[in-house]
C-alpha cells in the first residue's frame, strides 16, 4: 500500500506545558468563538482574522484530523478568543498562567486525561468551553499595518488553540514567540502534524 | 468504507460468438472491500472497509471472433472514507470513484471471464492525503461473471488494483474486491 514516512517535529511543542502533550480528539468539530468588544476601537475584525488564520493552519494537516469552525455564541464554543481588555467571558480561576507570548495568552488547564472546563461566566449553562485566548489589543492599534500583525497575533495563538504548546526558536516560523509572519512554515506544519497523533497527554475534547 | 458501485453494463444479446450486437444494460447488488489506502508512519491508516454495494455495468461489444471480444467498463461508486490511529477512529468524509477501462471478454458460457486496463478517478469531499480532493489512478481488473440459471441473472466476482501515491511517500497498490448479484437486460 501506498505509504508515508513519520514525521518529526521541527521544535519542541511541549516546551511550555512541561513536556505534557495536548490536543483535541481526532476529527473533532472545533468551535471557535471570537468576542469582538472592542475591536472598533482598534479599528480590526477579530473574527475575519481568525477565520484567515484557520485558512493558513487547514493545510498543514493531511487527514481530515481538525474541523475548525467559527461559531457565534460563546455557549456553542470550545475556545473563545478575545481582546484583553475586554470583558471576560471565561472562569479562568484555578488555571495556570496559560501559553504566553509577546502579545497573546492561551490559557487551557488539565484534569486527568482531558481538559477542564472553563465555565462561562453568564448566567445559565456553564457552556463547554476548553480553551481561553487573550489578545493585548495594545500591541496591534496605531500600528500602520495593524491588520498583518493581528493576522500574525491570532494565527499564533490559534498553534497554540489546536496544540503546539511551545515556541519556535526561528523568526521565520509562525510559532516563534513574536511571530512576524502569519502563515505557518513547513517547520510549523511538521510539528502540529506531529503532535496531532501522539498518544499520552490529554485530550481537549 | 460504505462503497455503492454504480456500472452501467451491456451484454451482447447473444452471447455465443455472433457477430456485433447491441449492448445490454444491467445491475448487481453485493458488496466490496479494499485494502488501505495508505500508512502513515505516524499511525494513521485511510481505509474504506466491507460496504454494500449496487452496481450496474455497461460493456459495448465490437465484432468479434470466436469467444474473445473487446469490452469497455464504466462504473461509478460512492462511499465513506474510515481513518484510525492507535484505536482512535474517526470519518474522512465521502469518496467517489469513477472507472474507465478496456478489456477484453472470454465467453465460455455460462462464464465469462473479462481482463481490462484503465484508469480510476477518486474525488473525496474532505482534503485526505493520497486522494487529497481528486485523484487519477492506473487500474487493471478482473472479473469473473456467471450466468445464473435459465434468466438473465449473473454473479460477478472482480478484483480490481490501483496504484496510488502520496507527496513525500512511496507509492503503492490498493486492492478492491467486489461481489454481486444482477441481472441483464
């Protein structure tokens, strides 16, 4: 039969996770909520950000592993994304400071061998929610070309929603800890695909 | 892998060495399983499995000599792709698959034995590495029909193989094996 080699990853991406290993369960629906109080002010679409950051990373995974999809209610979602100084729409109280970067935190915690919940903090149905991202609008507004910096912004912190829990040492990678670039490399292809099919850790779903 | 064949078939009308005749439509029902499709070194493995098939193949008969005449198959399939890693399972989404080939078609009623060489187009609804979306195959088959009784009913048997590559891999073969009943017309 028709075969393909095992891949390596090109970093470590569990460097920030303490060597635990994370990812969502194999073909899995993934939905994504993107909040976007206060992005008039910065003058950015959050969410067509987010939806051009999933379009870079679909590529990258060659078996149908991931299915990303945007959502409009926070209730509906596994991971919210929004700005930090917006309201919070997640508990994230007992969790750890999270995946930070230079502009971002994604935070997730642990329990056992899958995620804990983050509940909602509106009244009613804690929701499902697994993963938190914050984006420090500060670092994109007034900047002349804000829109590829927040491409880059949410691109990288969307490696970390889907399961590189580490930063590449490149620039020239979309995982390095200020990303300058909004699309993932091969080098960042290799390392999501790879930790796409590792047992152990836990699962976010 | 949930595999529905649709084969439009003809048959010759008479079926012992006369000359040119018309070709005859017919349908079979049974069902087919492969091989994977492909082994991913990282554990992944993309499969189709035993599914129920319906298939109605068309052959056109050109004029022949003896019991040896030309055939051309079309046929048409459409079903599920299964992916598994390490006990994990999950869908890859629907795969078509169109066949062309040519052939040829030994009559030795109530048997028939038919060889051909062709080509098979995969298109799967979800980006699934080697089909990707749409890929073109080199196929060879052969098939094994047998008039049932005194109507035109038949049983086929066919064993198809495929040759298959994946950017960055090795290529390989993939085995299809279909079974039926059916009926021509």
């Amino acid at each position: 039969m028709p075969t393909v080699p095992a891949e390596s990853p090109a970093y470590d991406p569990t460097r920030l996770t303490g060597g635990v290993v994370y990812r969502w369960a194999l073909g899995v629906a993934v939905a994504i909520h993107v909040d976007t109080t206060g992005q008039d002010a910065l003058g950015v679409d959050l969410r067509e950000a987010a939806a051009r950051g999933l379009e870079a990373w679909r590529p990258t995974w060659r078996y149908a592993e991931l299915r990303p999809r945007l959502v409009a209610s926070a209730a509906d979602a596994d991971v919210v994304i929004q700005l930090a100084d917006a309201p919070p729409l997640v508990q994230l109280a007992g969790c750890a400071s999270g995946i930070a970067g230079a502009a971002g935190r994604t935070v997730l915690c642990a329990a056992g061998d899958t995620a804990r919940t983050l509940p909602l903090l509106a009244p009613g149905d804690p929701g499902r929610v697994k993963v938190a991202v914050e984006l420090d609008g500060h670092a994109v507004s007034g900047a002349s070309h804000a829109v590829t910096l927040l491409d880059a912004l949410v691109a990288h912190e969307l490696g970390h929603v889907l399961g590189i829990g580490g930063h590449s040492p490149l620039p020239t990678d979309l995982m390095y800890a200020a990303p300058a670039v909004a699309r993932p490399s091969q080098r960042d292809a290799a390392t999501l695909r790879y930790v796409l099919h590792q047992p152990g850790g836990f699962r976010l779903r | 892998m949930a595999l529905a064949t649709l084969a439009l078939a003809a048959h010759s009308a008479d079926l012992r060495g006369q000359d040119a005749a018309p070709a005859v439509t017919g349908w079979a029902i049974g069902v087919a399983v492969s091989t994977p499709l492909l082994a991913d070194g990282n554990g992944t493995r993309v499969r189709s499995g035993v599914a129920p098939m319906l298939a109605a193949r068309m052959e056109l008969p050109w004029p022949h000599t003896g019991r040896l005449r030309p055939v051309a198959v079309a046929r048409g399939a459409v079903g599920a792709l299964q992916l598994g890693d390490r006990g994990e399972r999950w869908s890859g989404g629907t795969l078509w698959q169109g066949d062309l080939l040519v052939g040829a078609a030994w009559e030795g009623a109530p048997l028939f034995l038919i060889g051909a060489l062709g080509g098979s187009m995969l298109h799967a609804s979800r980006r699934v590495t080697p089909l990707e979306r749409t890929r073109v195959a080199p196929a060879a088959e052969a098939a094994l029909r047998v008039r049932i009784g005194s109507q035109p009913w038949v049983a086929e048997l066919t064993v198809q193989g495929l040759r298959l590559s994946a950017p960055g891999g090795s290529p390989g073969g993939v085995a299809r094996f279909m079974a039926g009943v059916g009926r021509a017309f």
